[in-house]
C-alpha cells in the first residue's frame, strides 16, 4: 500500500495540481490587493470619496459605519464586500481567459502539422507517408 501511494504522488498529476493550487492562491492574493488597493481607490474616488468596503445595510438599527454595527452585534448585508469580490472574480475570469488564448495560440493545430498520410494513386487508400508499397493494392509507390 505504500509503494502504491509513493507511485501516486511521484505522477506528474499530483505534483502539477499542487503547485498549481499553490500558484493560484498566491495569485488570488495578488488579485484582491490590485483590487482593494489599487482599482477600487479611483472609483470610489470618482463615485464622491466612497469605500465600498464600508457599505452595508443594516438589518437592525442604524450603525453609521461598519464597526459600529460590528460592536453592537447588528446583523449587516455587506454589500460593498460583495462588489469587491464580484471585482476580484471578473479580473481572475480575465486573466484566465487571456492565458488559455495564449496556451492555446502556442499549441499546434492538427493542420500545422505535418501529414502521416498518404493516399495511394492506385485504390486510393490511406496509407503512411514513408510507404514504398500500398498495403492494399501490392502496387509499387513513387518515392517521394
């Protein structure tokens, strides 16, 4: 049994969803500063000085921050949270949108190949490239 779980995680399956999954939440963190950081400042800037972090609808009373509301126990909807992570998940869609475009872009597409194939010029069967004979017919090939 152990050699059996020494063989599973010596797969390169394993090892590339680890450092993937580490990949991508050091990427996630990256995210949320360009976002708490960096994005929302400006608009909340342009939107008249607001900080999304800090909208919420009380559903108890009327707390005039966050931390008040935090203080009094009030249960709160935060809103501005949301908009924040709505924010992050657009700009993580985006990008994983440009880097399968680009993987996909360096892959080689089946036409950019080059061909296996052939087909014979006498019973016009598929046969390999390298062929001298067709494995149909019998009948003798050009070289190429």
């Amino acid at each position: 049994m152990l050699k059996e779980f020494k063989e599973f995680i010596a797969r390169g399956n394993v090892v590339d969803l680890a450092v993937g999954f580490i990949i991508g939440a050091a990427f996630g963190k990256i995210v949320t500063s360009l976002v708490n950081d960096i994005i929302m400042p400006p608009i909340g800037m342009i939107l008249g000085r607001v900080d999304f972090v800090n909208l919420f609808l009380a559903l108890r009373g009327s707390p005039a921050t966050l931390d008040e509301a935090k203080a009094g126990n009030i249960p709160v909807i935060k809103y501005g949270l949301f908009i924040n992570t709505l924010i992050e998940f657009l700009i993580v869609a985006f990008v994983i949108f440009l880097v399968v475009k680009a993987v996909n872009r360096l892959k080689r597409r089946p036409e950019d190949l080059p061909p296996t194939l052939k087909e014979c010029d006498f019973c016009f069967s598929n046969i390999p490239v390298k062929a001298t004979r067709c494995p149909e017919c019998t009948s003798e090939l050009k070289t190429a």
